[in-house]
C-alpha cells in the first residue's frame, strides 16, 4: 500500500522539521506515515497476583490519507496489534495466565477536511475485528460511529476524538477494553480522546492525547494521564518521528488493569501509492 521511495515533495523542495512535526500532530495530516508503536503496560487490580503481570504490545498503525476531488479527505487507519505475555483472567476457573499472539485488528474510516481558518473536522466509523489468537480477543466483531473536532493555530493542535462501538457479531468472551478477562460480555463502549499538542519548534511537539474509554457493559471508565514528547528528523531525505509516551491511569477497573503504560513509537514518513486511485 505504500512506497519506501523519498517523498515526491522532495522534488520541489524538502518540507522542513518543523512543517512535518506539526503535520504529524494534526488528525487531519497529509502525510502518509507507518507508526509502529512498542508499549510497556503494568497491572494492578484486586485479583491474586494482579500487581505481579506485565505485558508488552507491539502495535502497528499506519496512517493513509486519500485526497478527494471535492477537496475533502478520507483517512483509513488500520491497527494490528501483537501482544506478549497478556494477562488472562478466566473468571469460571478463576485463574490468572498469560498469553501471546496476534490481537483483535482496529479500523478507523474518516471523512473530513481542514478549513482556512485553522478548523479541523471529520466524520466516520470505527470497527474492531475478531482476529486474535486463542484467549487474547474479545471473539466479537463491533461497529460504530464516531467524529472528530479540533483547531490548529501557530503553535497549537486542540481537539477530541469520540466514537461507539456495539458488538454487531461472535460470541462474545470479553469487552476490548479488557481482553484480560475471559468472560462472555456484550460490546457497548465509549471512546473519547481529546487531544491538546504544543510544537515549540525544531521538529519537537509536547502534548497529551488521553484515551478515555466508559464501558456501559460493565459500568466501568478508563482514564489515564498522558503525556508525548516527539522529535521529527530528516533522515537520508525522509521525514521520521520518534516520540516517547506515558500513560498513569488514575481511574480503572478494580479487578485488574493497566495501572502505568511506558511506549516508544517510531513513524516513518512514506508515499501512499494508492492515493494516486482518488486523483
């Protein structure tokens, strides 16, 4: 789906650190990036053993924007995750393991633009597919809708993020939320996530982009405290972003849950070959 030749702006001009930091910190970027993100979780919870799990999750997230002849944009962003040593609570045997493999694979769909005046918006669906290795996915397929608002100014990127998603298919072994527990449930969850990013300049961006998710199943949010710091670098003329981030979560489920998370991301800028079908 992509091309690892140098960007075809390279051709008329390199965009600079600072063009392409702020470009990578808008939702409504034009650029097309391969972000694999490397993220360290602990866990707490009620549960016997749970303060002793970690897990680590490999998730790869690429970014696609496809220009529309109306001007407007479609943004697909898939995510595959891999996860090692995931926690597994089976709540009819009441046993805490672990397990590693593939996880259940994410779509975000948008539709939306960036108006002159610095207003972003976007429109779409988000859904979740039931591909995870044995015990480590929610065996549900869900569906929902879910928009996007934000503003950009010289130095600043504001916003928020929402969607719903239902279960529309499977069985049902857990909620996606909390793949952890091994308990048959339906998918009603809520995500928001706003997001506040500063770019001081010299290809650095700071900000905080929570994932806050309210599980009407269960009754039960997630909240964390987030902060990423980012760095963009030309390298062998093509843009690459590396940032670190943390997430404490200072609400949760009392079972068990993430209690910190540690990640390090690395997001190559490339071409998006297929984006040549919308033009």
């Amino acid at each position: 789906m992509v091309s690892l030749a140098p960007l075809a702006a390279a051709e008329s001009g390199q965009p600079s650190k600072e063009e392409v930091a702020k470009e990578m910190a808008n939702p409504n970027t034009a650029l097309t990036s391969l972000k694999l993100q490397t993220q360290y979780f602990s866990f707490d919870g009620d549960l016997p053993a749970a303060d002793k799990q970690d897990m680590v999750k490999l998730f790869f997230q690429p970014t696609l924007p496809f220009p529309l002849a109306n001007g407007k944009t479609l943004w697909v962003r898939p995510g595959v995750p891999f996860v090692i040593d995931q926690p597994i609570y089976d709540t009819d045997s009441r046993r805490l393991g672990s397990g590693s493999g593939l996880g259940d694979i994410t779509l975000d769909v948008q539709y939306g633009t960036t108006l002159e005046n610095g207003l972003l918006w976007s429109v779409g669906f988000s859904t979740l597919f039931p591909t995870a290795s044995d015990g480590l996915g929610s065996e549900q397929w869900a569906l929902g809708p879910g928009f996007q608002l934000g503003l950009i100014t010289q130095r600043s990127i504001l916003g928020v993020f929402a969607n719903h998603q239902w279960d529309i298919a499977g069985e049902g072994k857990s909620s996606p939320d909390r793949p952890y527990l091994r308990r048959e449930i339906g998918i009603s969850l809520t995500v928001i996530q706003p997001f506040g990013v500063f770019i001081p300049g010299g290809g650095w961006s700071l900000g905080s982009t929570p994932i806050m998710t309210y599980n009407h199943e269960s009754e039960e949010w997630m909240v964390p405290l987030h902060l990423v710091v980012a760095k963009t670098f030309i390298i062998n003329g093509r843009p690459w972003e590396f940032s670190l981030d943390l997430n404490y979560y200072v609400v949760r489920p009392d079972s068990i849950a993430p209690k910190w998370m540690v990640g390090f991301n690395v997001a190559p800028v490339v071409e998006n070959i297929l984006a040549r079908l919308f033009r």
